[in-house]
C-alpha cells in the first residue's frame, strides 16, 4: 500500500503540540491530542462527556474520510471512550477536529494537554448508487438481526 499527502493545519491552540504520529511500524491510526490549555484541563466525571479540541483541521483527499476511533489502552486503562464511534471527517471539512469523549469509569478522568485521547484512521470510501426494488435476493440468514448468527 503506498502512502498519500494529508494537509494538515495547526489552530493557534495547538500550535505547540506535535503533530498526529502512527506509534509503531504497521499502526493503522494515527494518534491525536488533547489542545486543551494547559492551565484548563477538562475533567470528565463519572459518566460524563465533552468535546475535546485537538487544534488541528485536516483536508483529506476526495474517495477518502478520516475515521477517529477510540484508544484501546485509555479504554482499558481508564474507562474512556470516544462516542460516536467512529466518528466521520468527510474529505470536503475543513473545521477544527474535536473528539466526544466519554468516561464510563466510577473516578473522574482529567484531560491535560497533549493526553493522547483518540487515533485518527484514514480510509478509502465507496459511494454507493442507490437503486429501489420490490424485493431483495435470499440469503440463509434472511431478516435475523441481532445475536441471530450464534450463541449470545
């Protein structure tokens, strides 16, 4: 797989940060950061969420969107998740990215700048043509939603 250009560009408040960096080799995603100020760290209390800047805007390539998911190890670790997982950035935003975070632990957590809070993925995408019909082929698991293909 061969790599491509994201533009990337530093707001003000994260202007000291470094930028999203893959940790390891064969990383999928790249990890980013809190742009909360230094003297404001956000506390997130039991059950509590926020929006948590990382002072970056990005302009992906078109066939493309960045997928911000959750960190394993904030997850394990500290009960802290991203909410809407994944969230979309669609190709064609150029906002600030910001990350939902929300803390499913009994103890508060504390955000200060720079915590690592999610990773960024960027993936191909496929648009699709939607076309109506009147049925739909049979498959063998035909309507089964949920826990329909095993044991729960």
């Amino acid at each position: 797989m061969s790599n491509f250009e994201v533009q990337v560009l530093r707001l003000p408040h994260g202007a000291d940060l470094p930028l999203p960096a893959y940790q390891s080799e064969h990383a999928a995603g790249l990890d980013l950061l809190a742009a909360v100020p230094a003297d404001a760290p956000v506390t997130l209390a039991p059950g509590a969420r926020a929006m948590i800047p990382t002072g970056l805007a990005f302009a992906l390539p078109p066939g493309t969107e960045g997928q911000v998911r959750p960190r394993s190890g904030l997850a394990a670790k500290n009960g802290v998740t991203v909410l809407n997982t994944p969230g979309t950035i669609d190709a064609d935003y150029r906002g600030e990215v910001q990350v939902i975070l929300i803390n499913h632990d009994t103890v508060p957590f504390v955000v200060t700048r720079g915590t690592r809070i999610a990773q960024l993925v960027v993936a191909a995408v496929l648009r699709a043509d939607l076309r109506q019909v009147t049925s739909l082929d049979t498959t063998g698991r035909g309507t089964g939603g949920f826990g329909s293909t095993g044991a729960t």
